[in-house]
C-alpha cells in the first residue's frame, strides 16, 4: 500500500526533516501506523546517510489579508516624499 502512496509523490527536504507532498489518506496512514513510518525514516537514512523526521508538506500560506491600494492613494503618498508627479487624464 505505501508504494501506491508514493508513485508520484515529491518530497522535500529542509535540512531537518523529509517533507512529503501528500493527500490527507497518505498522512492519516503514516501517522497511524508505526512500521510505515520506521520504514520511511529507515530508507531515507540508507539513501542519504543522515536522519530526517518525516510530515506532510504544506504550500505556504499566502496572506490575502493585504488590502490593494489604489493608483491614486500611491501618487498621492509618494507626493510628500518628493517624488515628482504629473498626472495626465486622457
């Protein structure tokens, strides 16, 4: 079952852990069974010789929170620093 898991999975190292970019079946089933996880560990060492925890890889999460500013409010910043501005109304 782990190598219908892994074909076609990528991993990713941080230089303190494999991180496996994987479904939430293929976490759950890590986490709950001992033997697969030892066995991952287990071939990591044996490939890189170094010992790695292993989790899920997660995107980093982008912060929408970020209001968008519109092209006047920036000129309008930008004026009382010294930048000089013409604005042109076609």
């Amino acid at each position: 079952m782990l190598i219908s898991f892994l074909r076609g999975t990528r991993a990713y190292c941080d230089g303190k852990r494999v991180l496996f970019e994987c479904s939430d079946a293929f976490r759950d089933y890590i986490r709950n069974n001992r033997e697969v996880s030892k066995r991952l560990k287990e071939t990591i060492y044996r490939v890189s010789r170094t010992k790695y925890s292993i989790g899920p890889y997660e995107e980093p999460k982008t912060d929408d929170t970020t209001a968008a500013v519109s092209l006047d409010e920036t000129l309008h910043t930008m004026q009382p620093l010294g930048v000089d501005l013409k604005i042109v109304d076609k």
